[in-house]
C-alpha cells in the first residue's frame, strides 16, 4: 500500500472541516476498511524499566509501534484475550478499538497498560496508513518542539563539591537541559518506592541541605524538581514541602501513596511549591478527584501506562476544564519519546515531558535506525514523519532483548 503525500492546500481544506465530524475522522475516511489487524505482539526490553514494546501488524504489510506499561509476558497474556476484539478490524477505528478494549471486564479486568501500548501502535498505523504525523492527526501541532525536563544522576546531593561537578557536566550537555528533578530517596537512605516512616527533623534537615546544595550548584539558570516515589506519610510530605520551599523548586512530584486521599488536598492547602503527580494513574477515572477537588497543580500521565494517546487525550481535555497544565511521564523507549512529541504538540495544556534522551549511553537515541532525536535548548523537536517517525534499529533491540525475551517470538535473540 503506497503512502499518501499531503500537500499544505489538502491540509488547509480538511481544517475547514466542520465540528460535525472530528479532525481525525476526516482524514481517515477515504483509507477505512482498507486495511486489516493480522498481529499483535510483544517484546521486553532490559532498557525500558518494566514497559515493552508493541507491534500491530496489517495484512498490508504496515506496521504500528506502541509502547506498554507492563512486562513482556504480562503484556502478551493479556494480547492473547484481546486478539478476537481486533484481529480482522480495520486498524482506523480506533474509538471503538480503545471502547472494546478498556471496558472489558470478563474474564479478566482491562488490563490498561497493555491497552494503552495497542492504542499508541494503531495511532503509528494510523499515520502511516494516511501519511500524516500523528500530532497532525490529534489536530495539532500547536508547536513544532515540546519542552523537556530530564533527572539529577550521579551526584551526592549532600556534598557540595559533587553538586558543583554535576552542575558543570549538566551545563555542558548538548541538549542544554534547563529542568532536571533530583530524588529524594538517597538523601533520607531509603530504596526507591518504598514507604518510610514519619521523617524526623534531621531527615529534614538532610533534605533541605540537599536542595540547598543542588541550587547552589546550578544557580538560577536551571530549574530544579524534588522527585518522590509516593512513600511518605501526609505529615511527612507537608513537612519536606516547607523544607524545599526555599529553594523555589520546579515541583515536589508524588510524595503521598498513589490513589487519590484526602491527604492530598491537606498537602495542596499547606504547600507553596507546585504539587505534580499521576505517572502510575490511569484513565480519566483515575485523574477526576485530583481535579475536582483541586489537590494537584499539574497532571503527569504516563502514556504507556494511563490509556496510551486515545485515553491521555481525554484526561488531558479533562483537565483543560481546569485550566490544570499536563506534563508526561516516561523513562521508555525511543516508541514512547517519539509518542510523548506528537501528544504534547496536539494539546494545548501540555507542560513539558519527561525522557532518558541524553543520558550518558545514549541508549534511546541509539534505537533510531535514521535520525535520533534531537533535544536543544531543553526542546525536543517533533518528527514529522508518517506515523510516530520511531524508525527502530533491529540489531538494536536485538542487543537490549530482556533476559528470557525473543525478538517479536521469533527465536532467541531473532534466530529464526
């Protein structure tokens, strides 16, 4: 099946189209029921932190990537119970695709990650079979780059001199990064995601040093963020929010356990620093209270996890009610980077998004099997390419294949 090629004048008359009938459903009418699902499948990663990647493959012979917020076999068992909804379907029917799949009940609950790396695939195939950038067909963009923040490593917060030597390496990285957020749990000495009990004053102290240290070392060119991973108690979070305050962070994100409670509208009333979380929510359901009852100040979906792009649209709409800002989630692959551009250039409450781009091994730039992507000025520039433009490296994945995985179920390590 060739590729349609779009020309300015064909995308000036199809935004024309009346409210009757969405942007999306306009463009893909003349390519429905052309093309049909033969495939799905599933495949781990020992770089993507528990997500895999999806592949929705069509008797055309397109394929679409996603990116799922479950491990591999997870992902597949649950493909396995969703194949009679898809396969056979016509991959641009994707409403009614996200409807089946998300409402299912028997015999097993949705399963939202792994709906979530379906939906991103079809959303590829979608570009691809209309020869569209996605953003262009969630009726963006409304920018042609997003803004970024990346992650505080390889730093003893709470000595000075490794906080300086941090701040020299970050100011000379060529994406010149203008956010990083640092996490806490090194600082107080507990693992990551685990609870901890109520923080005495010295842990207190500890924090408030650290921080001190961190925006010392960066000055005030470079916003920082305090990084949770919801394991304090109501008290505890109030009590770093005022430690940190000083220090005028970016944001204090997931201090409290992950379900919404009404420690969290107690933690908003008593904070003066922007309350983010979200990355482990899913769907417009698990968002609501935090919006309705005003105990956020910015949502922080994770695409592979909250619904994939159909679902996170919806809670991103959701939140523009509020006028509540959305930034997005993701330590995932080059699927998941290039799926955050498009969904942040098609909205107009997006914030910024979070990604692995720059780190040291450049793992996620080097699954690019063309152009990796580029981040400067702390911006990542939007492909636009038919579909996601995450055009993947098979010797790549192959190498960063998850112990125990084959490549998409063909033999170890891609053997036939």
């Amino acid at each position: 099946m060739m590729t349609p090629r779009w020309t300015r004048r064909d995308l000036l008359k199809l935004a024309a189209v009346g409210a009757s009938l969405s942007r999306f459903e306009a463009l893909a009418a003349p390519y429905r029921s052309k093309v049909k699902i033969s495939d799905i499948q599933a495949m781990a990663l020992r770089t993507q932190t528990g997500n895999c990647l999806i592949r929705v493959i069509t008797d055309a012979g397109l394929v679409g990537y996603g990116e799922a917020g479950s491990t591999g076999p997870m992902a597949r068992a649950r493909i396995e119970t969703m194949k009679p909804l898809l396969i056979g379907k016509d991959p641009l029917a994707i409403e009614q695709h996200f409807h089946s799949m998300s409402t299912l009940m028997h015999t097993y609950v949705a399963h939202i990650p792994t709906v979530s790396g379906i939906d991103i695939a079809l959303w590829d195939l979608a570009g691809k079979i209309t020869g569209l950038p996605v953003c262009v067909l969630l009726g963006g963009p409304f920018t042609d780059s997003i803004r970024m923040y990346s992650h505080g490593l390889d730093l003893d917060m709470l000595d000075p001199g490794s906080c300086r030597a941090w701040a020299q390496r970050v100011k000379q990285m060529p994406e010149g990064f203008d956010a990083f957020k640092n996490s806490i749990d090194p600082v107080i000495g507990v693992p990551p995601a685990r609870y901890t009990a109520t923080l005495d004053h010295g842990q207190l102290r500890k924090i408030a040093r650290a921080y001190s240290n961190v925006r010392e070392a960066v000055g005030d060119e470079i916003e920082i963020a305090v990084h949770c991973h919801n394991e304090f108690d109501t008290p505890s979070a109030i009590a770093v929010a005022k430690a940190v305050e000083p220090m005028d962070p970016l944001f204090l994100e997931d201090p409290l356990n992950v379900p919404y409670s009404e420690g969290w509208i107690a933690l908003k009333r008593a904070s003066r620093i922007p309350i983010l979380t979200g990355e482990k929510l899913e769907l417009v359901r698990g968002f609501r209270p935090f919006l309705d009852n005003q105990a956020v100040d910015i949502v922080h979906p994770d695409l592979a996890f909250a619904g994939g792009i159909t679902g996170t649209r919806k809670i991103a709409d959701f939140a523009a009610l509020t006028r509540s800002p959305v930034a997005l989630h993701n330590v995932g692959s080059l699927v998941l980077t290039c799926a955050n551009a498009h969904f942040g250039a098609s909205i107009q409450n997006f914030y910024r998004s979070e990604s692995a781009l720059g780190r040291p091994t450049r793992y996620v730039e080097e699954m690019a099997a063309g152009n990796p992507p580029v981040v400067r000025k702390s911006r990542l520039q939007v492909p636009m390419e038919p579909g996601l433009g995450a055009d993947l490296n098979p010797d790549v994945l192959k190498k960063y294949l998850a112990p125990g995985e084959q490549y998409w179920g063909t033999g170890p390590n891609g053997a036939a």
